[in-house]
C-alpha cells in the first residue's frame, strides 16, 4: 500500500481518495445513469399512458355527445402540453448528463405530436 507510508493523517485520506477515485466516478456514474434512465423512460411512459387514456375516453361512438368529447380531448391534450412545457428544462438546463440527449430526441417528438393535435 503506497499510502501506508503516509505519515500525516490528511495526506493519507488524500492518497487513498486519489487512489480510489477513478473507480467511484466509474461506478456512480453508471448508477446515476441507471437512475437518469428510469426517470426518463418513467415520465415518457407516463405521458403515453395519460395519451392512450385519454384517446380511449374521446373515441366518438356516434353519438349526439361529440361536443362533449371535443372540450374533454381538447382539455386533455392542454393539460399534457402545459406538464411537457413544465418538464422541458430537465432536458435543456446546461449540465445535463450527456445521457439525456437520447431522451430528448423522444421527448420533443412526442411533444411536437401533442402540440400538432392540441392546436390543430
């Protein structure tokens, strides 16, 4: 152990953080990469869920109550855009993970498609 010979307490914490530390951003980073990829795929899975549920309530069955459905889906798809809006910054901020650029591509497509529908 090249820090035994360390005779000061700090230079031997020092010595033995140098010595370790290529290995704990290593396999921290892989964790927070892990951890950066369930809450991404989480909150898209989220947004498809909220968006199938949301389509399988409006389906017109041809009935007389299609304003009914148009204000709902409408309504709907508005509250989606405006928690996207809301969400967005965790994918811009400067110093985010490199890993978030994959993430973003998935997010601004589906982002543009809730917009398509909520204004068209």
């Amino acid at each position: 152990n090249k820090c035994a010979q360390e005779p000061d307490g700090r230079q031997y914490g020092s010595c033995v953080w140098g010595a370790i530390k290529p290995f704990v951003q290593d396999h921290v980073s892989i964790e927070l990469d892990k951890v950066q990829y369930r809450n991404f795929d989480a909150k898209f899975d989220g947004y498809l869920a909220r968006l199938e549920r949301l389509m399988e309530y409006t389906k017109w069955d041809g009935n007389e109550y299609w304003a009914h459905y148009e204000e709902y889906l409408a309504d709907g798809l508005h509250a989606i855009d405006d928690d996207m809006v809301g969400d967005s910054p965790q994918y811009t901020q400067f110093g985010v993970p490199d890993i978030t650029a994959v993430y973003y591509v998935r997010f601004v497509s589906l982002h543009i498609a809730v917009r398509a529908a909520t204004y068209s």
